[in-house]
C-alpha cells in the first residue's frame, strides 16, 4: 500500500494491524553520461513499492536528495550535508512511530546513504522508538551481481545501468554506454584509491573522469529483471522476517 | 527542464546560461476522507514541473514530506520537526549554488512550510549565497480562488480538491464530498479558532473532526484546470520577473 | 503581580494557588523617525503589567529584544536570530514549569516574532510541559483598529504612535510626524510587496525608505487610550478563559 | 544614551563617531526574605545607565533573566540554560557590530554569568568581530566592599541590600533584614561548601536554607551609594580606557 | 617526535619546516576475556608513535574513547555518542591548523570510528582547512592477516591478540584464550549477521556471546611484530606520500 | 583499578559493588621554555591512579585535551572548542553510567577545564544520571603550596614545575628555570591582567612573552614529592566521603 495515495481513514486498518513501513530513500546525483541523476531514488522507489504490493506492507513516499557531496563537481548533483540528512530521516521515522510503526526498512539505493541510515537506526533502536535497518538491493544478491558482470563497477556501472534499462529505458543513453565505460574506470581495483591502507580519495572525481566505474557495455534490460525479481523476493522476505519478530527481541539486549 | 532526468553532461549548457532553479515542496498529511495523503505534493510538483517545461528552467525533485506536526492525529501524516526541516531545506538549497544557482523559487503547496520557507530563505540571503522566495498557488491569484468557492476553506477545501480533480482524479473519493464537507467546518470563521486575538490551538484536529474545512462538494475538475491555467501563468511571469533581475538587487540593501 | 518585585517567600502563596503567568516580549528596533525603538516592548510591558495588575496574574520581566533582521538596515535595531531567540524563550518558559506554572501568555508586541513564539509554544506543549499561547493587542481588536483609522500600517503606523502617545508621551517626536507619514508608505497595499504570489522582500527597507507605514498624523493620546483599554480587557478575559480550563483539555488530543 | 528612547535618525551620530556600547545583564533569582528577585537586574541596569550618562556611551536595554539554575528551588527563579544564554547573549552582541559596534562591556551584575559572559566574549574576539568584556560593580571596588562589611556574602549580602536600598528604597524589606541574616549564612567561609578542594555544592539550597549568605543588618542606604558611585567611576573609567584603544590592540596578538 | 613531550620553543623548527601530523584514535571497550579494554588504543599510539620517530613526523597525544555503543552491553565499555566524537575531532583537528599543520593522518585502530573520521576528514577538507585521512593498520596489510590467520576475526581476534601480545604481553591473559574463541563466534561468516542484504544487527551482543570473533589460539607474539614491522613500514610510506604533495593537490578539485 | 587494562569479565565485581570512578582530564598545552605540553594530563592522570591504587577506586584513561585556546599562540597548543569539550565529556561520562556508575570525580588539572567541567557536572545531576564533581589538587592544599612558594604563579609556575620533577623529571629542563622565571611574569599581581574591575585580557600572551607565572627556580622534586602526597591523601578522603553518601543525597534538593 503506498501511503500518500490513501486517505486517512482507509489507513486506519493498517495501523491496527501492523507495525511495519517501507521508506525509500536514494540520491540525485551524477551517474555518468547515460544514467540520469534520478538513478538511484528510482531504483529504490520501484523496488519499495512492488515489495509493498506484493506483501501489503505500507509504503511512504520517496527521500530523493541524500548524501552526495563526493559527486558535487558533476552538474546538477544534489545533496544534504550529513548530519542534515541524518536528522530529516530520523526526524521523519520517528513521527512515523506516532501512528504505531515500530520497525522500518530503509529502502536505500545509494551507497553513501548507508553509514548515515546506520547511524539513525541506532538513535532509534537505542531508546526504543522503533526499530530500522538498511537494505540494499545489490547487497541482497552478491552472486547474482557477480555473476551477470565482469566488471559490475561500484557506481553508474552496469548494475545500476541494467535496473534502469529494465525500470525507465527511456531514461538510458543507450548511445553513450561505450563512453560511459572508457571515460570511467572499467576496473575499480585499478583506481588506486587505497594507498597504503589508507582511502587517500574523498570525491569520485579523484578516481574517475565521468564519474563511473565498470564496464556498461555489459548491461541489458533482461540482466536487470533478473537482478530486480531476485532482490525484491529478497526484500520480501526481509519484511516477513520482520513480521515475524517480537518488539522486544528487535530492541537492544540487556547488559551482561 | 527535469534536473533528475538529465545526465550531468546535459546540464552543463544549463548551468553556464543560467541560474534560476525551482525546487517543489509539499506534505504527505491527511485531507480529509476525500484527498489522498499525497495532495500537497502533488500540486506543488505538477506547478513546479509545468512551469519549467514553459518557461526553460530547472525543476529539482519533490521534497515530499514538510512541517505537518499539526496534523499528526489523523492517520498517515508524515512530518519532519520544524528546525530539521529548515535545516534540511536550507542544506540542499545552499549546495545548489555550488553548480551557479542562485536564485530559487520554493514552488510550495503546504501552507505549513511558508514561515519556515521563508527563514531558510533569509539565512540564504542574508550572507547572500543565493536568493530564494516562496511561492504557493493560491496565494497568486486570491480573487479567483474567492469567486470560484463560497467556501474555499484553508486546508481540505475545495480549491484542493477541485486541484486534484483536474491532475489526478483518480485519487478523488468523489463519493466521500459531502461526508468532508458535514463531518468538516464549512465556514473557517465558524471554527472559533482565535479566543481574545489568541490562536488558542495548535492542531487541526482541535477545530475539526474530519481535518478538513469549506465546501468541497462545490469543487469540478473543470475549475480545478482554471486554477492551475492562471496560477502556472502567475509562476512563469515570476520566473521571467527573477531572470531579469541582477543579482546584487536581489541581495540585502546596504545600511542606510 | 510583577514577580520580579517580590521576595521569595513572597511568592509561595501565588505558586500555590495559581499557574498562569504573562510573559511581555518585545523588540528593540526602529520605529521610524518619530517613535522610540523601544516602542513594542514598551507597549508589550504596558499590557501584561495592566492585566497582571486587573486580574491578579503573575508577569514577568520584559524580553526587550526579539526576532528583528528585517530592520537591520536602520540604525540601532537589535535583534537575536531566529533559531537562537527560539531556544531563549523556550528555555525561559520550560523552567518556569519547575515552579508550578503549566500555562503562559506571550504577550507580545512584535509582529516578527509571532511565528517563533507558536513554534515554541508547541514544542511546549507537545511534551507537555505547559500550554503557551501568544497574544498581540492589534489583532484582538482588529475592529476598533480599523474603525480608528484610515491607514493603519503595520508597523510604526498610527496605532503604534497612539499607543506611545498614550502610554509615554515623551518619547513621541511629535514634530515627526508628517516625516513619517511622507517619508514612508502610507498606504500598504501601494507598497508593491507581493509580486505574482510570492513575497520578494525580506527587509523593511525594501519596501519603505523611512522603516515605517501608515499615516501617522491620524494618531492621538485619545485613540491610544481607546485602543488600549479596550485590548486590555480582551487580555484580562483571555486570562479568565485559561484560568477555567482544565490543564488536560489545552493538551494534545490523542490520535482518532 | 540608552538606546532604546532614541529613533533611528537620531542614532546616526553615535554609530558615526563611536563604537562602544553598554549592554547591561542581571537575573531574576531569589535575593533572601528580604530583596526582590529583580535585585541583580536592577542593579546592573542603574550602574549602565549612569556610566552611559556621564560619558556619553550608548547603553541597550537589560538581559533581565540570566543563569540561575542554582537558584530553582527557591520560588519565582528565572532562569535560561547556560548555552542557551551563552548563544542568545551572543547573537544579539554579534548583530550589534552590523551598526558599527566594536567594543561591549556586559555590564553584569549576577555572578553565576561571568564565565558564560567570558566564553562569549572569547567568541566574539576570536573571529574579530567585536570586543566584548564583562564588569562586575564590586569587582571593580574589592577594598571598599570589604572595609564597609565585616560579612560581605557573596549573594544576597548586605553589599547586594545597601545597593537596592540605595537605588530602590521601597523595594527592600527592611523588616526581614534580621531574618534574612539568622536564617541564612553569615559567614561564607563557615558554609561547608569545599571538601578535599572540591566545591561539592551545585545549588545554593545545598549551603543555605534561606538562599542568602552575609550579615544584611550591616547595609544601609548610605554605604549603597557610596558603593555606587565609587563602582560607576569605575565603569566611567573602564569606558574611556576602552575608547582610546586602537582595534586591532583589542584583538587576539598573532602566533609568536 | 612526540608533541606532548615537547616544549613550546622546541616545536618552533618543526611547525616551521613541515605541516603533518598523526593523531593517534581508538577506543576502550570490551575486546573478550582475554585482551584488556585498552587493546585498540594501545595499538593506535603503538603506530603512531613508532612512525613519528622513524620518519621524525609529529604525533599527538591520543584519544582514548571511541565510538563505541555497539560494544555497551559488556562491562566497563566507554564511548562518545558518535556527532559527539565527530565534532570533538573535528575541533581538536582543525585547531592544529593554527600552527600551520595542513595534513593529518588519524592512526586508528577502532573500526566503529572509521565512518566518523572520514566525515570529519571531508568536512576539514571541503572548507579546505587541511587534508585529514584515516589509517587502519589491517588495511594496510590484508594479505599478510589472512596469511598468519585462518580466522581472522574482526573484533578481538587474533590479529589484535597477537599484536598486544607483542606490544603488551603482560596485558593478555593468555590462559583465556581457549575461552574466548570458544564462547564467542570462531567463524565471522556463520555469524548470521546479515538477513537478505541487511545487517539486521546494531550491537556485537547481537551475534557473540563474549564479544569477540576468530580463533585467538591462533596469536603468537611473533605474528604479533611482523604484523606491526609490516603495517608501521606501510604507515612510514603513507607519511611519505604525504610530504611529497602539494597541499593543493588535496584539496577538492574544481568543478568539471 | 584501572579500567583500560581489565577485561570485561574482571571488572563484573567493580560494578556490581561500587559506582564510584576517577576520571583524569588536563591540557596539552604550553608550559613555558621548561616543563612540556603534557604537564597537566601527566598531573592529572598520576593523581587519579595513585588514588586510585590507593582506594581501590575504578580510574578511567585520560582526556588529554582540554579547552586552552587562550594558550594558541604558542607552538603545539592543543585544545577543544569549549561546547565541544562539554558535550564530549558530557557523553563520555553518561554512558559510564550504563554500567553503574553513578558518582564520578573529574580528577582535573588544568584551570581552563573547570567551569566547563561544573557545567557537564551540572547537566548531569540536574537529570539524575549521575553526580560528577570537579577536584583540582592544588586546590585540596593551597596553605601548603603558598607556604613552599613565595610566587606560585597560575600558569607553568614552580608548582607545577615542582609536581614534574617529582613524577616525570627527565621532562623538566632544567637549564631554563631562569628563562621561565625571567621572561615570563614572577609576580601575578604585576601583571596587570584586571582594569577597573574588568579581565580585559583573553589569552595568556596578553599577560606573558613567554607564557609563564611566578618564580620557578623556587621549584624541586622534594617539594612536588610533598605537595603529591599531600594532594593525594585529600584525593583519597574525597572518594571516601563520596562512598559515604546516599546517591539520593548527592541529587538535587526539592523545592522549598
């Protein structure tokens, strides 16, 4: 159920009977020249939403804007400095317990959301106003991803490329994938951005040219519905677990 | 133009020519039996999205949720706390101005957020990092608004209503009009909201039972369309007024 | 009562017995070339110390200087910032709780800080601490402002003239006068503030060259007296209404 | 020249020609059986504005509550939390410079204040805004407060009682001089309040039941103005030292 | 050289001449039965310390207390709030720039402060007050860790335990170790601790009973200095690294 | 006991007997041309062990870092911003509390630290977490240290001076006692540090060249060995008066 397409009365029900809340949250942010900037809130919208639908579990409107600041040199990448997004989450969560929603799952589809979605689910958990944890939909499916891509590249690759194509195809440059791939990084063990154990980088600009990693010759519409069955039943199965699970064993255990 | 469709390399002509951006805002907060959650958002989108496709500018995304903690006892409503969302606000608005923006039309259909557009706006001005104005549909054309409704009423009225029908109506519960319209306060100035020049309440839910107050049985898809025709016009001419501007008049006067 | 004249001891009795308490707040901050820029705290004190004394409430000292960068510009304004004055008043009033005091009257004198005080005044009362209201005098006789005259302002307009003239007399320039009138706006709606919907102004001086609107010229002693006896009592009964209320009924409703 | 009676226009000589301002600070605590709680307020006030008088410094209008939490037990005790005073202090000393303002003394009269005045001050300076520094009347006169009381106190004494009778006759109760005494401590150094060189106290009702300490019988109205003018001479002093410094001798020295 | 140590005309030559320093990070927290709460604090001033004095590189003294609420439920563990540390380091970082040092490397050894240090690192780095990047000494040297353990735990195992019991051997109780790979998780893999993509867990009670993962068996004080001469030499490279750039060069590129 | 080289299973017994700990905090800042940076955190941390050692009381690791930004301009100086020192003490402090502990001395040595350390000492009792105080040694004996030194000076004198020879002697340099003496300020009254009243100066270069008061050639171990064993013993009382007293009775007193 998406909520901002009810009324309030026909949520009533819901909140009587469960407690659990679907929040997508991605990033507008430069996904080299073939993807647009929406990429990621998209990819975490659709998956958001078909998980919803297909286990009745409530679904909120999409956060759009995350935190971004390592792509800020590429036109029109958006951003909300750190502790500001982690706040605007937590601030949005925790009114959500209002209503009797006492776990989420951030719905995330952008790496550097992750830390801070972390961060909120602890504030959260530690007083126990509800309980939110962090999915990622590639994260679900580490072989599958593996397996579809030589080089799956850790941003704007051919993942994010095949979700797209199979999501919003119309949004895909399809003419601009041989671009994409050798005005990047095709290999990111080759970026060198770890010297001596240290990550030297902090902006995507440091390691990339046009912003992306791996090899986007290597997407199709096709591998993407793969990925995006396999990872929905994925989440799906998360909501279930957190169905499943009483209140108190999702808060924090006692001290030894 | 759609900043979230766009690749970074497409926005570079944007940016170098350019330097207006309109950033929609709204909530997801109930509106009676008859309006879906989703209302104020996506009005504020469709004039946001309609005026750039007009008048040449920059649309960002949606921000979906805004400061609705008045609504809070009616199921769904979804709010960030006052301070965090001024803060959120002003984050992504300021990181704008790192591509050339600088001046920005906040394209709000909540009337919730406008005090808080409006410091976030100042903040921004007053150490002149861009200019940016808050501007809501209604407001831009109040004699049309009092001709076409006896009874507009200020939140869940019919001018709502009559917006939604004309953009998506299938999210109307045409049949629940009347219920809003007689479980709701017809008439504002019979709410007794104000005791003695005080605003005694703080909540909707402390001047009505159903959240919503006018007349939405008088609302028609078709006065819905003339809405949104003068007031698009009303937001392209703000645009054109904002694009002939120089910066520096836009900036604090100097002390006298 | 004004708390800030009594002795500890002195107080028990009130504390005991009571839980109401008037807070004045003002601004310090130009009033044009005939006023004081002590005028709203001047005014602020004026009302709370009479209603204090008519109905046996409890005042407290005055906050002289409130939320005011839109005067900036005009020598001697001095304001705190929004967020901080914010907090300073919430921290004021949330200690007065430890005494007993569970409801407040803002009376206030500063339209620019009416905002920020219902912002507090939820905060407040969403975790229940005490229920604060915020009250100006204009607004609680807006009938009688009007009747009195033909061109109010809204700031440092004849009302304000004949409310110093009234209560401080020697503090008006009254050779000032015609300058106001002439060297401001007389008439608000010429003022040409609002363009297409959107307010484009942030500072008083840029609408008005001598910080001020209105006709001022229109002001006397007699209309000060009139208007302030008259907002008086409308606080007094304001004080009446919350005395009879039951502490539970000015908080929060609980969710439908 | 206070501030506060003057208009805009007239303030443009000062702000033209000088650069200091007198910003007085006190709070609203209990003072014993026998002083209102307005005592510190009061006197800081009266001390600002002689010394503005006598030497022409422009004197704003009175922070009357400071921090007083170590007073709260006692009824009628205003308080602000100490970084919220410090910020608030802060923003209004910080607007200030926007006139021309370059140097303050807060002319305080509470001792519980000082090290939030400093720290505030240190602000201030730092990022070479302004020059701020705090002054308290009997800091400023230690011989002479000590010669005229054989048990000072270091609140509530009769240094505090000599003072109000001095400036504000009928606001002592002469009558409670002896309980205010008998009931508190006369001597400070027999109060218990340091054990193995740690002050263990927090409140004053930790170390005195009545909240007063020193021997008020010994004030009178004479020895009040004697302290009082000796202290104002002393701020007359420190005006005109802090006139004839050049800025940059007010700011931080650089490295060695 | 270690600051510390020195006195103030001592370090003249060395703010003179170079601009980098180490701060050395951990933690106190829980690390089993067998390793003292100070394991990742000793190891961290172990580096830093040998570094400084084989490259003549400047070390601070260290920051004992980390982020560390994961680890709460085993006694005597002690944290910072995480926006707590984060702006503790920054502010005790930025301050070093003021005697000219514009390049830090945090030589830590606490994997729950890595995230924190990178945002403090961006924040320093975006506003181009100095370049401050994180060293873990395992991610220096992967492949040696996974040569000298067949299970190298991530908290308390082996690693760790080797290199306290060559850097503190009296502080390992290596009668312990049995127990601890036997009461706490040997194999991180069969931990559970991810559920269809999501790190279901927020605390290390979650997923061990005693706190620690690995098998500590497997430690020897002779692992223990190769690891240390191996991750020291990667560390000494690193600070050479680092001399030889232009500051410039670390700071953010410009816009594409 | 000190907590950092315990195990978590070995201090079960402290915290299920006791709720008392010693928490060392100090500076590393200037001390002149002849004692080190360290000087204060060496004090502070030498005095809580032995306490500790001495009572059996649990001694947390040493904050190393304090709040000396009035120390800058000489070479090396370290410091916190002072809300940020707070709020981090403040965090390290609730969360012993955790784990029982509900009493808590700042074994401190370092005068920039004290007001902040009372303020966090404040906050924490005012909501019942905890009761923190602040002990400075020099304060538990100052008959004894003005009776060993005819100019003890505040800052880098031969008291401190002396505790150095006698904890850490190969530290002091002893070739330049003279210089510290001799440029420095050996008579604090000589400073001139008050005008009328009022600390007009900010920074220790204010008042000093070299950043030191008072006369340390008067300085040697015997008298350090002295002043500790004394300092020590006051410590040691301390915690055994604290162990005395009801947690109730250390808590904030109820209103009159």
């Amino acid at each position: 159920m998406y909520l901002a397409d009810e009324t309030w009365p026909e949520l009533e029900d819901y909140f009587a009977d469960e407690s659990l809340a679907l929040v997508p949250l991605g990033s507008t942010e430069q996904h080299g020249p073939h993807l647009p900037l929406a990429t990621d809130h998209l990819i975490a919208e659709a998956f958001a939403r078909e998980a919803a639908d297909r286990t009745g579990t409530l679904c909120t409107p999409t956060i759009n804007v995350g935190v971004s600041p390592h792509h800020k040199q590429f036109h029109g990448t958006m951003w909300a400095d750190a502790p500001t997004f982690r706040d605007y989450v937590e601030s949005v969560t925790r009114n959500l317990a209002y209503h009797g929603i006492d776990r989420v799952v951030y719905v995330n589809a952008h790496g550097g959301n992750v830390d801070h979605l972390r961060e909120v689910g602890r504030r959260l958990r530690d007083d126990e106003t509800l309980y939110a944890i962090e999915w990622m939909w590639d994260e679900s499916i580490p072989e599958l991803v593996d397996d579809l891509f030589a080089q799956n590249g850790p941003h704007g690759g051919p993942k994010e490329t095949a979700m797209i194509q199979h999501l919003r195809p119309e949004l895909v440059r399809e003419d601009r994938l041989d671009d994409a791939r050798d005005g990047g990084v095709s290999d990111v063990n080759a970026a060198g951005t770890v010297k001596h154990g240290s990550r030297t980088f902090y902006d995507a600009i440091d390691n990339t040219e046009n912003g992306v990693l791996g090899d986007q010759t290597d997407a199709t519409a096709a591998k993407g519905e793969e990925l995006f069955d396999a990872a929905v039943d994925q989440l799906c199965q998360l909501c279930g677990w957190l169905d499943a699970q009483a209140f108190e064993d999702l808060m924090p255990k006692s001290h030894v």
